[in-house]
C-alpha cells in the first residue's frame, strides 16, 4: 500500500507553506465518520463514557479535513446517523418509526450542514496555521448546536457535547458560559488531538505536538481548579413522588385514573410516615408531569382526591396535568399548583412553552398519517406564553417540563424570574431508562450553570435531587414507585452564566461566521495555484 506523503512542519516566519498530507481514501473517512458517531453517542448517558466526546469530534474533523464541501457534507451527516438513530431510538415507541426517523434524519442533516461542510471549509486555514485547529473546531461545534437549538420545528438540542460531561471537570464551565461553554471546550479539545494527528504524520516531534497535547489535557482537566459557588443560607425540605404507572407502553394515557392514585396514594404515605416522625415535614410537594391526565379543573373527581392528598400531606403539591380547551383537540401541558384546604391557585401554574415535535404536536401531520396512522396518538399541544416561576411560599420554583430542560433560553428564564429551586417534571412511561438518564444529566449541567439545587420528577423514573455542583442524591430506579424528601439550600449565586445569558453562544456564531468568511481567500488562493496537495480531493 503506498502511503500518503508526510506533512511538513509548520513553517517559520519567511518558509513557505508546508504540503500538507493527502486526505484518507474515502472509504477510511466514511468509516472515521461512523466512529466518530458511536463516539459521541458512548460519551452520553446511559453510557457516560464523558472523555470519548472531543475523541469523536476529532474523529470527525479527521474524516471532513481536506475534502469537498459535499463530501464533508456527507460525512457529517453520516456521523449524525450513527450519533442521533440510536440516540432517539425511544422517540419511536409512541408515534412509530416515521417521527423517529424524520427527528433524527434532521439532526444528522443539521451536524453535517455545520460540522461537516465547515470542517472541510476551514482546511487551507488549518493547513498553513495549525494551531487554530482546536479554536475552529469549538466554535463549528458551538454554532452547531446553537443552530439544533432552534431549527428545524423549533429545534430539538438533544446530544449536545455538554449534556455528555456530567462526570467530567468541564462540567464547571456551566457556571462560567453555560453549556455553549461546555461545548466549545470539549470540541476545542478535540480539535487540539487532531491538530495533534496531523503534526504526528510529520514523522518527528516537535514543540507544536507537545502543545496540543497540553492544550487538551489543560481544556479537559484544567476546569477542576474553577472555584464553583454552592446554593448556601436557608434550606426548605421538599418531597418528590414518583407515582409510577401500571404499564409502560402507549396505552399509558389510558390509564390516567391509576396513574392518579398512584400519586395520591404515594403522597398519603408519605403523610402518614411524616405524621409517625419517619419522615421530615416537606414545605412542598412536587409530582411529575402527567400525574393527573384528568384535568382536575374540568373533573371534580379529580380535584377532591389531589385536595385530600395536599390535606394529609398539610403542604402544597406541584401537580403535572393537562389542561383541556374548548377544543377538544387541543391542550396544555400544565404544572399548576395545588394549597392544602384552598385547593388549586391559578395565579400559580405554568403551561409548558415548548411541545415537543412529533412528540406531543405533529408537524406534518397530513403527510405523517399517509405513513402510518399512530401519527394521531399525538395530540395537539399548545405553548404558554410565559416563564414557570411558581411561588410555592417556602420557596420560588423554577419550574420546567420534560424536554424544555434541554433549551438554554427555557430553564434561564426561570432564574432571572426569581426560582430558588429548579424543577423538571417529567413523564418517560412512553419511552426508557436511556431517555430518563439523558434528561438527569441536562438536569445537572442545569444546577451547575445557575448555582441551584433542582430536581427531576418522573412518573416511572429517573427522579432524583442535584445539588450545585452537579451531583446527583436520592436517585430512583425505573419503573418503580418511590418518594424522596431533601432538604434544599435556597440561597444560591448569580452564575456568570445566568447574567451573561446567551452572549457567549453569540459570540461564538459571530466568531465562526467571520472565521468562515476569512478563509476564503485562502481557499481561492489555493485554486489558482493548483496546490499538488489538492485540498478539493474525495475521490482517493
């Protein structure tokens, strides 16, 4: 086998440009591409395998480097194939394969429009100046996500590079940048080990390999030494209830009646336990996201038993439910709630701002129920119109729904709003334990990046309590019913994430636009002078 030419080294002021080594045959990049995804998608729960992230990215810059842009293309969309196909494999459970198929073709289109077709972009810059290898690859990947964040159907940010660092130092940078931070650094890192792949192939040592190296070991290792302010003063003791469901599966909305007093009778225990002095006194109550499916403002029935419930326990309950409308096709996912004796205060609900597509609204839906007609098991959920800030008396909850602790915007909101505690009501009965750990890791980068304890309430679980630094008390198991009290400090910092809101995910796109823009001088440069490196190649 004839091996490619070395590269030379980086040139001195005066040398000229080094030839840079031909890319790999397109069949080892196609096969880069497919390690790249199963990278990234080990790196996340339930894997949790933290450090193969930048080992993807860089598999992936690998893959893209010196191609064409529709090479690059399709090499970053087939590493979102292997990434986002298994991941939101349990998006197929509710509405069937067509859903999951459409949700994770679009975000593989997404990872290859960016990561892909700018990685093959930025080559001639890279080429002639290595060292902005790990700068580059942070933002494409910054930009990237900022783009999955917001589009197509308003986004579905699932799989970002920060939601797979629970375990890692950089999960500190949360408070420092938020996850647009998280990303760039583990990206950043992933560009510095293939900046340090491509020095390597020069056959020789030499300073600029040993600085990446370092650059990686000081991006992945060096965020342990940030000091990270702990919510402190005042605690308050809250109890979560995982109610649990019959039967896992589609027909859990049929169920709603059980599933109701399952947390009824969760919540009485809990009552009798605190009044035998087993338990603490919770000062509030918080149940999961469709733990009354029956509107208890419609439903008398309904609202006694969730009253009794907030009488015994002598505290107000966080109630998940769905809210009905005039329309009988369309509702509203709703945390409202509910004062022993007074029963419910409207003046304290908050309806969820982000329904999910193809998960509880189906875009497309004329063209999705020529496929299959599981499509109409969806409903049509409608938005709310403002922030879930809930003064529950003992404490201000920050309050947000299932998915919606996967948006920056969405859980930042709450904060600024005044939450003392964040809150994920959640309901995974339709899908799995996988889906349950991946929502529990965004919860902890969530309580990271805005100096609160939160916690996650599921109706089968993962629930569980995080405390500021990001790590996880009381978790349940799957598919159980459970009840967890804590008690919670309410005195947390404004992070420099919460007050720089969404600048630094700014600062970035701006910053890869330009860097996108000043590369294509070199880029025609290059095409006058044929350069033998040809950095247009993708048929070897």
């Amino acid at each position: 086998m004839t091996m490619p030419p070395p590269a030379l080294a980086s040139p001195g002021p005066g040398d000229p440009a080094p030839v840079p080594p031909r890319p790999p045959r397109l069949p080892v990049a196609a096969a880069l591409a497919v390690a790249a995804g199963a990278a990234l998608l080990l790196a996340l729960p339930p894997y949790d395998l933290w450090w193969l992230s930048p080992v993807g990215v860089a598999l992936l810059a690998a893959a893209v480097h010196r191609r064409r842009l529709r090479a690059g293309f399709g090499l970053g969309f087939l590493t979102g194939v292997a990434l986002f196909y298994p991941l939101l494999w349990w998006t197929s459970f509710q509405a069937g394969w067509l859903p999951w198929a459409l949700l994770a073709t679009a975000q593989a289109v997404v990872l290859g429009l960016v990561c892909g077709t700018a990685g093959a972009w930025v080559s001639p810059l890279v080429d002639r100046r290595r060292w902005t290898w790990p700068l580059l690859t942070g933002l494409i990947w910054t930009a990237q996500e900022a783009l999955r964040d917001r589009a197509p159907f308003g986004g579905f940010p699932w799989g970002r590079l920060a939601f797979s660092q629970g375990d890692s130092p950089t999960l500190r940078l949360a408070a420092y940048g938020g996850a647009p931070l998280v990303t760039f650094v583990v990206a950043a890192a992933g560009g510095a080990l293939v900046a340090l792949f491509f020095s390597l192939r020069t056959r020789r040592l030499s300073w600029g390999a040993a600085g990446f190296v370092l650059t990686a070991a000081v991006l992945l290792a060096g965020p342990a030494a940030l000091p990270l302010s702990q919510p402190s003063g005042p605690t308050t003791t809250v109890a979560i209830v995982q109610g649990n469901v019959p039967r896992l599966g589609l027909d859990f909305n049929a169920q709603r009646r059980a599933v109701l007093d399952n947390h009824v009778n969760a919540t009485r225990r809990l009552a009798a336990d605190v009044a035998a002095g087993k338990q603490k006194q919770p000062a509030l109550v918080v149940w999961p996201e469709n733990s009354s499916d029956i509107d208890p403002l419609r439903n008398s029935d309904a609202a006694d038993a969730i009253s009794a419930a907030a009488d015994l326990i002598k505290a107000p309950i966080l109630v998940g439910t769905l809210q009905r409308t005039d329309d009988p096709e369309d509702i509203y996912n709703v945390g409202i709630l509910w004062n022993p004796g007074t029963g419910p205060d409207l003046a304290q609900q908050y309806a969820k701002r982000h329904p999910v597509p193809f998960a509880e609204y189906m875009p497309l839906r004329p063209i999705a129920r020529m496929v299959t007609d599981k499509v109409d098991l969806v409903r049509n959920m409608l938005p709310g119109d403002h922030p879930g800030v809930i003064d529950a008396g003992a404490v201000t909850v920050g309050d947000v729904i299932c998915f919606e602790v996967a948006y920056d915007g969405i859980v930042r909101d709450t904060v600024t709003g005044g939450a003392q505690l964040l809150a994920v009501q959640t309901n995974n009965a339709t899908f799995n334990e996988a889906e349950a750990l991946q929502q529990l890791a965004m919860v902890r980068l969530r309580a990271v990046e805005h100096g609160r304890e939160a916690l996650m309430v599921s109706t089968v679980g993962v629930s569980g309590f995080v405390d500021g630094a990001g790590g996880v008390h009381g978790a349940t198991g799957f598919n159980t019913e459970a009840v967890v009290v804590r008690d919670i400090a309410t005195d947390g910092p404004r992070t420099l994430a919460t007050r720089s809101g969404n600048w630094p995910e700014v600062v970035a796109v701006a910053l890869m636009v330009a860097a996108l823009a000043g590369v294509l001088p070199l880029r025609r440069r290059r095409a006058n002078i044929g350069n033998d490196g040809e950095i247009d190649s993708e048929e070897r």
